[in-house]
C-alpha cells in the first residue's frame, strides 16, 4: 500500500504546474502577440513606402517635375526606415523568446 501511495504521490508531483514554466509560458504568448501587432504595424509602413515610391516615379518620368518626387521620395524613405525600426523590435522579440526556450525548451511544443 505504502508503494502506492508514494508511486501517486510522485506521479502527482510532477504534474503539478511550476509556476516559472507558466510566467514563462504567459511572457511567451505577451511576446508572439506583440510580435503579430508590429509585424501588422510594419507591413503598413512597407505599403506605405511602396506607396510614396510608385508616387515618386510618376512624377518624375510622366510628368517630368523632380520637385514632386523627391518629395515622395523622402517620404518612402522615412516609411523604410520606420519598418525597419519595427523589424529590429521583432528581432528583439524573437531573441527574447529563443532565449526563454533556452532554459524550459518544453515550451517550444506547446
């Protein structure tokens, strides 16, 4: 009887949640929804950029006023640099959550 008792007891242990493994596993979900959020953030500006650039061009070879596209130009380029702004977060995010998987790499199949 003791046998059982201590094999439940040991079975029971285990299973029990640790409460690092879920701080981690809700700092995990905190980080792939932020990651969602500015990757939606970036492809705006990307679009944006695209945007501005196209503008650009046509000003410069239909209507032939350089004025005007350097205006568009200047504008994509600030929108570049803002999604490249939001690519290194991500990045960051991304190394955050590499590094958590380091220590509880149980987490990764969840």
């Amino acid at each position: 009887m003791k046998k059982y008792l201590l094999l439940f007891m040991l079975l029971l242990s285990t299973l029990q949640a640790d409460p690092e493994t879920d701080a981690c596993r809700q700092e995990i979900t905190a980080i792939d929804k932020q990651i969602q959020k500015l990757h939606a953030e970036k492809e705006k500006h990307v679009e944006l950029a695209r945007k501005y650039q196209a503008d650009g061009d046509r000003w410069q070879y239909n209507t032939g006023r350089i004025q005007e596209a350097h205006e568009d130009w200047g504008k994509a380029n600030a929108e570049r640099a803002k999604a490249i702004d939001l690519q290194l977060q991500i990045d960051r995010l991304y190394e955050k959550k590499n590094w958590i998987y380091q220590f509880y790499p149980e987490l990764q199949y969840e």
